[in-house]
C-alpha cells in the first residue's frame, strides 16, 4: 500500500516527467530512429501546385517569424525554396515584421546549400523589414518600389534585375506567406488575394492551422503547410530531409511520454479514488 | 407603462435610421462605406439599442435576474481561503498597450480587478496586482487603493507591493509574473484579460504553489488551457459579464441582457439560413451583402 | 468643477472619440469625407502611439522606482538582482539614445536606436534567448499540465481523453503506424468540431465586446478611471 | 581572446538554461536570469518606446519641419496628453493621466466595435449557414454537427433569457430543447478544448527543438556548466529554506 503510494509519488513529481521530457525530445534529435511517414493529401496538394509552376516563374514569400518558432517554420521554408529553386523559380522574399530579418538570415544560414549557385538580385531578393503592416501589405501589391527603395542590404531595388521583372501583386504566379501569426494570412487574403487574385499559399504553426483553415476552405489560398509534420512530408517530397523529419522523431517520443504520464496520472488518481472509497467503507 | 425618455429616442434613432437607409437603398444612394457588409452594422446599431433600453429600464427598477457564473462566485472564497491561509492575492490582465483592439478585455479584467480589490479590504487580504499595460500603471494603483480605503484598511495599502508594473514586453512579463506568484506563495490566482502564451505558464506557477486558481479570456486559442486547469474559469464573453457583476451596479448589468438579444439574432439566422437553403435561398449572400451600387 | 474635469470630460472624450471612429468607419457620406476620415484615422492611431510611447517611459520610471524600493527595504537578498535590472535598463536606453544621436549626426552610417551595435549585441544575446526560453518553456508546463487535466474523473473529462489521444496519434509519425486512421479522423476532429466549438465562443466574445463599448460609451463602464468619485 | 559573439553565445546558452530550471524550482540563478531578462526587456521596450516618437513626430518635424506644422501641428495634443501622464505622481493632479487613458482606450475600442461586428460575428453566421440535406452523407453529418454545437454552444452561454423549470412541474418542451442544445453545445465545446490543447503539445515541442537548435547545441559545454550550476543553486535553496 504505502509502496504505490510512494511510487505514485515519485511518478507525480514533475522534475522526473521535465528531465524525461528533455531527453525525450534530445535524444532523437541526436540520432534520428526515421519512423517513416505518410504523405496527407493537403501537403500532396501544395506540391503538386508548385510542380505545375513554369521556369522563370516569380515567387514572393513573406518571412513573419521570431526566432522561437524556428523549428516548425523554417523546415518548410527550406523545403518549398529548394522546390522553387529546382523548379527554376525567382524569389523575392520581404518581412513584414522586424524580427522576420533575422529569422531570415538564420534561414539563409542554414539552407547555404540551396544559395550556393544562386545569384542575389538575379535569382532571389530580400526586401528586408517593411514597416507599416496591413498598409503596408496594400502598398506592396500595388507596388514594391513605391513602397521602399532599398532591399535589407541597402542596395537600391531599381538596379537589381529581379526587381525589375516585378514590382506588384499580379506579378507573382504564387505569393508564400510563412508566419507564426494569424493577422499576416488575413493581411494577403484582404490586400492581394481580393484585388488582384493572386493565388497565396499558407505556411503556418500547428496551433494557428484551424483559424486560417476558413481561408483555404473558401478556396482564398491554394493550400497550407502545417507545422513541422508538413515540413516533414515536404522534405520527403523534395528529397532533402532536414530538421523537418528528425523533428517528427522527437515530437513522436515526446507525445508518448507524454500519454504515457496521462495514463499513469489516471492510474494514481483511480487507485487513490478506489483506495479511499474502500477507506471509507471499512 | 409609460416608456422612459431616454428609451424612446433611442428607439426613435433606430427607426429613423432604419427609414434612411431603406430610402436610400431605393434611391440607390451611397451611404454606408463599402469596408464591411452592411448587416454587420445593422447588428451593432440593435445590440447597441438594445443594451440601452434594458440599462433604461433597469434604472426604472426592473430587474433581469442572471444566471449563475460559478468562477465569479468562486472570486470572494478564493480570497477568503487565502486570508485564512496567511498567502496574498495574486490578480493581473495583461500585457499591452490598450490602444488595441483588446481594450475591452483589458476594460473586464480592470473591472474584475476593481471586485478583487474591493474584496481584499473587506478580508484584509494581502494583494498584488501584476500588470504590463503601461497606460494603466495610475488606474491599477487607484483601484488597489480604492479598495483597500473604502472597506476602511487603508493601512494596507503600499503600492510599491501591491502594483508592481513589469513590463510592456510578453516574455518578460510573463517570466517576472511566475516568479511573483512562487515566491510570495500567493494563496489564489485570479487571471482575468486578453492572454496570449503565457495564459498556461501562470497556471503551472500557481500549480506549484498550490493556489486557488480562477481565470478567463476571450482570446478563443487559450480559452483551453484556462478552463482544463484553473479551478474555475470564465469562457469567452463570460468575462465581460463578470466585469458587469463586479460593477454590482443593477443598471449596468442590464447590459448583458443585449448579449443574449446578440445570440438569439444569431441563432434565428443561422436557423433561418438553414431553412432557407430548402427553398434555394442564400441567406449568406445578404449577410454578406455590401452597400455598393453600379 | 472639479468632478467636471476629472470624471466627466475624460469619459466625453471615450464617448466622442468612439462614436466618431466607428460612425465614419461604416458611413460613407461622400468621397471627401472618407477621405478626411482615413487621413483622421490615420493620425489618432498616430496620437495612440505617442502617448503609449509616454506611457512606456513613465512605466520604465515605474521600474526603476520599483527596484529601487526593493533594494531599500529588502537589503542585501535583493540588491545585486535588482542592480542588474537596473543596470540592464539604463544600458539599454543608453545605447538606444547613442543610435538615436547617431541616426540624425550620421544619416549615412545607417544606425537607428534600434540598430545601434551594442544595443543589438545585448538584445540578440540576452533579449531574444530569454525571450525564446520563456516561450519555450511552456513545453514543461504543457506536459504536467496535461498529466492533471486528462484525469478522467467524469464522462465529459473522458471525452475530452478521447480527443486529445487521437490528436496526439494524429500528429506524430507513430501513430501513423499503430493504425493509419488517426491522421484523417484528427483533421476531421479539427476541421468539424474544433471549428464548431470556437465559434460560439467567437460570436460571444464579439458581442461581449460591443456590449462593454456601449457601457464605456453610456459611461457605465467606470473602472479604468481608478477612483470612484 | 574571447569574441564578442561567443561571450554572447555563452551567454544565451546559460539563460536559456537557468530560465528552464525554474520549471524544477525557483532559485537564485532563475531569479538572475529574470532580473537580466527584464532589465533588457525594460530597456528595449523605451528604446521603442523613443523609436516610435522618432519616428512618428520628431523625425518629420525636424527634416521637414514645413509640411510637418501644416499637415500634423495636432501631435502637439498627444505629447501634452503624454506628458500629463505623469501626473500620477501628483496627489492632486492624478486625474490628469486619465485624459491620456481615456484617449487610448477609446481608439482601442472604436478599433474593436470596427472589427467585431464583422469578422466575429457576421463572418461566423455566415460560415455556419451549411445545407444539411444533400446527397454526400459525411458532408450532410459534418453540416449537422457544425450547426448543432454551434447553436448549442450560443444556448449555453445565455445569461438572462432561458427557460426554467418549474419545480414539480414537468420539464416543458421549449426546456428539455434548451437543456439538450445546452449539453451538445457544452460537450462539442469540451472536444474543442481537447484537441486544441493536444495540438498545442506539436506546437510546444516543436520550439523547444528550436531553442536547442539554435542556443544549446552550438554551446554544449556552456549549457552543461550552466545546468550544473543550477542544479547546485537549486539544492542550495533548498537546503537553506531547510
């Protein structure tokens, strides 16, 4: 008696579930077990809509970030560029907000393979910060180079050639907005998608995924990437596995331990529940 | 019964209203901006009057009794409890700046604060309100004292203690708030305003102290983690009814009566639509339908 | 007199300033004056912004206060924490006026309060980690809290169990591969009630919302002035 | 010689740490990294603070000081509100703050009934209407589900409009309606909850591989030292409140 109850003591204290939690997700990051996944439709979708895109198409991908949701974001975002890329695509990529610069070079850091043949200003451009959301958003699809005039390494847009390929919203075949809000996808659905039609594609965190599902359901954007399971499917897709499929390891152990400490949380509670019932009786 | 002033010319505004904008439709003269359909503020315009005539009528003494909300009831135990206990009052709404469109959350849980306050001078219990909205810093530190002066303690007021202002920054905010509430071993948690992320971390700091935890916001996305934890929480719109009850003023409780006119209009609407749909009627087109000719 | 100015003209001034924003917003009386109205806007959203900066600094005068209480009644167990503080905040101002001066001595070297170099250094270095670390931390906090809050102590607490599992199989690899099915059954379970559920929610919080504008603008809604007078 | 970026790198590392250890208990180098935490959070945010005064006021009236008091001589009326906000110190004057309050709140509210009427109201009717006979039988369920939690979660928050029962007298129609949308409103919201909160769990884990990623990974010995050392100031703390 006094032994389970002690047991579920020590199974209780939150410190053993941290540390297991902590080695949990770690531990598969240093050696991937690769549980293989299953592609869902919805990120088939994407990759057979960017599939269709023609060489020397434009693309503009809105970077709106902070550092924290790194690890499900930028996965995808390594995925879809390298796509593009091979596709034969041009980028421009812009922040509408101040830390999307730097998520922006953490994510050129990181995906160096994919720049390393690329030219800047012919092949991709980044605009950098543009202050003034929503307006601004407006602004830019009627025009990019009346809203700012330098790029974020403050070369002057007029002479870089990408940019004077495209300078507003029907420019683009596809607009990629990868945000860790919700306000940015109703920004380019309000301001791009509804005057002009230009078809947006949606990358976004596992918890914002049901507030802009409206969006893709009333057909405004092509389709969504969800989180770091997305990210996953993307890099199987594209062939360059990444952060996106050891992270689905980890997020695996770490679900488990977690079910595993609700059921022993279920079974310390109905045999405390039953052993005081029995208590009472006697 | 003879209608008070103050609900006939609300009504009248209605009605004149109502009579302009039929005109015009006919007359297909532009008078209401094509920025959002046109039922939106058609539904204002009623909740608005509405709300009004029932605060008229409250003052003429008629009373609409509301049912139960059991988080708020849970409010004065929690704050005996914790007297009894010896351990403060932890309260706080926020972080932010109330030029926002969050200002009416911020507004329910200042209100909430004010029952909290007011309650902690009629038990004597020790209070800290955390806040991170700086244009509120002067309002918390009046209502705090407000609370503690009218029940007659004002000995226990010390806003250097009982307001601590952290900072406008979330994380920041949020760290310095978990921290406050472990280290003062506060006996009840009372989380009331518009919560982002950090809605579960004081949770879990209250969690490890063992506090009396009530909390509720309207932000939909963290409605969950408040209402699985806390011992009792407010759900959606239920905090602006608690900054109503908190008020303890009759008249200004009338106004949430207009609440449920507003769920009712959506109920019929929806149920209307539905229907409509038999006879090939989109009911969502009109919704939807924008004040715009040519 | 007084109560006049100090009770009724700030609550006239919420009362006009609302009526008028939201009144233009859906009226359209011709092009000038949505014109006038837009260029309006744009200038009180502009005043707001001024007056949250005031705020901001008075808050950070409210910070250092506070620290400096804390040191005076606490003594040594708080004071080298709240130096920090101190400390931490004044470097930053100062670095931030120095990029301030620097933005308008030197336009061409591009520095601004926020881009100031040291001032960056310590918000990419102590800032952004702390910040990522206390967002992050919530994964601890979502673990011990799920282990309390999927008790099953009622049908209704059962049914919340249910959902969360198969969410949890639906979103990992692993349950993938004990049955293929939680994948879709999770995107129905959030495309069709997860969407069901918000949505009262959503409707509720929005007349919530405008039933407390009403009450601020029949200035029944009294308690951000403080004071009862 | 020790750079600058790998002071910093040590730097993060350790708060990111001690900012972690908290979860176990509290202890002195949590309250450290705290402390550091908001001094530079305080910091940063009068830094923007003076940012968004540069660039809204300052910087237009002094490089074009001409169209400045033409068009926005009124920003004169914001820095006086402003600075009125300092009458919180008076203890004659503190009402004065309130004008400057008073304008915020307003234009936060004005933004609120804006946007409210439309996206959480008409936006969500709208979205509800669904046709809930048709030939698609899962299409037909979904519809039926969607509009039954839907109402019944509305009939759940009614506060002063609802039937009541009378006691003794048998529960009447409109009633057992009432309490059964009631019950289908309050369960379809708790599945809600449930999932949201499970999906939540992705999300979180997801950052906290972030953060490894980025800070302790890159400094693993950094981060190991820091750990230790917070084990050490967490044993300490106990042992004294011992």
């Amino acid at each position: 008696m006094s032994g389970r109850i002690s047991l579920g003591r020590v199974l209780e204290s939150r410190e053993l579930l941290y540390t297991l939690l902590l080695l949990s997700v770690i531990l598969p990051l240093l050696h991937p077990i690769g549980i293989p996944i299953e592609i869902s439709v919805r990120t088939r979708d994407v990759y057979n809509y960017v599939e269709k895109l023609k060489p020397g198409c434009h693309v503009y991908i809105e970077v709106y970030y902070e550092v924290a949701a790194r690890g499900e974001l930028e996965p995808n975002l390594i995925a879809l560029t390298k796509h593009l890329f091979d596709k034969g695509c041009r980028i421009v990529y812009g922040s509408l907000s101040a830390f999307g610069v730097v998520a922006f070079s953490l994510f050129r850091a990181s995906a160096a393979d994919l720049f390393a043949d690329k030219v800047y200003g012919r092949d991709y451009v980044y605009l950098g910060y543009i202050a003034g959301g929503e307006a601004a958003t407006a602004s830019l699809a009627k025009s990019i180079k009346g809203t700012i005039s330098v790029d974020n390494y403050g070369n002057r847009l007029e002479d870089l050639p990408l940019m004077k390929e495209v300078d507003k919203a029907t420019d683009f075949d596809l607009v990629v907005i990868v945000s860790s809000g919700t306000d940015v996808f109703a920004y380019y659905v309000r301001q791009w998608h509804t005057p002009y039609g230009v078809p947006l594609l949606f990358v976004a965190l596992s918890v914002i995924g049901p507030s802009i599902e409206p969006f893709v359901g009333a057909k405004q954007a092509i389709g969504m990437l969800v989180g770091q399971r997305a990210a996953a499917e993307y890099e199987v897709l594209v062939g360059r596995l990444g952060l996106g499929m050891a992270s689905m390891d980890a997020q695996s152990t770490s679900h488990m331990l977690i079910l595993a400490f609700i059921v022993i949380g279920n079974v310390v509670y109905w045999s405390k529940r039953l052993s005081s019932r029995r208590g009472g009786a006697r | 019964m003879k209608a008070p002033k103050g609900v006939v010319i609300a009504i009248a505004l209605l009605v004149v209203i109502l009579v302009i904008s039929v005109v015009t439709w006919s007359l297909r003269v532009q008078l209401y901006s094509t920025r959002a359909p046109f039922s939106a503020f058609l539904i204002l315009l009623i909740l608005l009057v509405a709300g009004y005539v029932f605060m008229e009528q409250a003052r003429l003494g008629r009373s609409f009794p509301v049912r139960k909300i059991p988080a708020f009831d849970a409010i004065e135990e929690a704050i005996a409890r914790s007297v009894e206990m010896g351990r403060p009052v932890h309260t706080t709404f926020g972080f932010g700046s109330i030029s926002s469109s969050m200002a009416p959350q911020y507004v329910a849980g200042l209100g909430v604060l004010a029952h909290v306050a007011r309650l902690c001078g009629k038990y004597g219990a020790k209070l800290i309100a955390t806040l991170g909205v700086p244009e509120v810093i002067a309002t918390t530190e009046e209502i705090v004292r407000e609370g503690y002066y009218s029940a007659g303690r004002p000995e226990l007021f010390d806003p250097a203690y009982n307001v601590r202002y952290l900072t406008d920054q979330q994380f920041a905010y949020a760290s310095a708030v978990q921290a406050t509430i472990v280290r003062e071993n506060v006996g009840a948690n009372i989380v009331v305003g518009p919560f982002y992320a950090e809605s579960l971390i004081f949770m879990e700091a209250g969690n490890m102290v063992g506090a009396f935890q009530i909390a509720g916001t309207a932000r939909e996305t963290q409605i969950p983690f408040f209402v699985l934890v806390a011992d009792y929480s407010f759900i959606g719109e239920e905090i602006f009814a608690a900054g109503a009850l908190a008020s303890g003023d009759k008249e200004t409780l009338a106004s949430i009566r207009a609440q449920d006119i507003g769920k009712f209009i959506s109920i019929i609407l929806i149920v209307l639509g539905v229907i409509m749909l038999l006879g090939g009627f989109k009911l969502v087109d009109s919704l939807n339908w924008v004040w715009k000719f040519g | 007199m007084s109560l006049v100015v100090r009770k009724y003209v700030p609550q006239i001034i919420i009362s006009a300033i609302i009526v008028a924003t939201v009144a233009f917003y859906y009226l359209y009386i011709s092009k000038e004056v949505a014109g006038a109205f837009s260029t309006a806007d744009k200038a009180l959203s502009d005043w707001a912004v001024i007056i949250t900066s005031f705020a901001l600094i008075v808050g950070g005068i409210d910070i250092l206060r506070f620290h400096v209480l804390r040191i005076k009644r606490e003594g040594l167990a708080q004071a080298p924490f709240s130096t920090v503080t101190i400390a931490l905040l004044i470097t930053m101002v100062v670095f931030g006026v120095i990029g301030w001066y620097y933005s308008y001595a030197d336009p061409k070297a591009g520095i601004t309060i926020t881009t100031q170099p040291q001032f960056r250094w310590l918000y990419t270095n102590v800032y952004a980690p702390s910040d990522a670390a206390v967002y992050s931390i919530l994964v601890f906090y979502i673990a011990s809290a799920s282990y309390r809050a999927f008790r099953v102590r009622n049908p209704m607490a059962l049914l919340l169990l249910i959902t969360a599992v198969i969410i949890m199989f639906g979103n990992t690899t692993i349950g993938g591969l004990i049955w293929p099915g939680f994948l879709s059954l999770r995107d129905w379970i959030m495309t069709v009630p997860n969407t069901a559920a918000f949505r009262p929610i959503t409707i509720g919080a929005g007349l919530g919302t405008i039933v407390l504008g009403l009450r601020l603008l029949t200035w029944r809604e009294v308690s951000w002035m403080g004071r009862r007078e | 010689m020790i750079s600058w970026e790998v002071l910093g790198a040590w730097i993060s590392a350790a708060l990111v740490v001690w900012i972690y250890s908290f979860a176990y208990r509290d202890n002195a180098l949590y309250k450290l990294a705290e402390h550091i935490f908001l001094g530079t959070a305080a910091g940063y945010s009068i830094a923007l603070a003076l940012d968004s005064l540069n660039r809204v006021l300052i910087r237009p009236a002094v490089t074009t000081p001409g169209t400045f008091w033409a068009t926005s001589w009124h920003y004169v009326i914001p820095v006086v509100l402003g600075l009125l906000m300092f009458a919180k110190y008076s203890r004659r004057y503190y009402w004065l703050a309130r004008y400057a309050v008073a304008v915020n709140l307003a234009v936060g509210t004005g933004l609120a009934l804006r946007a409210v009427p439309v996206a959480n109201i008409v936006r969500q009717i709208t979205a509800t209407i669904l046709p809930l006979w048709g030939s698609d039988p899962v299409k037909v369920v979904n519809n039926w589900l969607m509009v039954l939690i839907t109402v019944g979660g509305l009939t759940y928050f009614l506060f002063t409009i609802f039937p009541r029962r009378v006691e003794g007298a048998p529960p009447s129609p409109t009633y057992q309606v009432y309490r059964a949308l009631y019950y289908i409103g309050i369960y379809g919201m708790m599945v809600g909850f449930g999932a949201l909160f499970a999906n939540t769990i992705m999300t979180r884990v997801g950052f906290l591989i972030s953060i490894y990623l980025i800070y302790l990974q890159p400094q693993v010995w950094a981060s190991i030292v820091a750990a230790i050392l917070a084990a050490i100031a967490i044993v300490l703390g106990a042992l004294r409140k011992r």
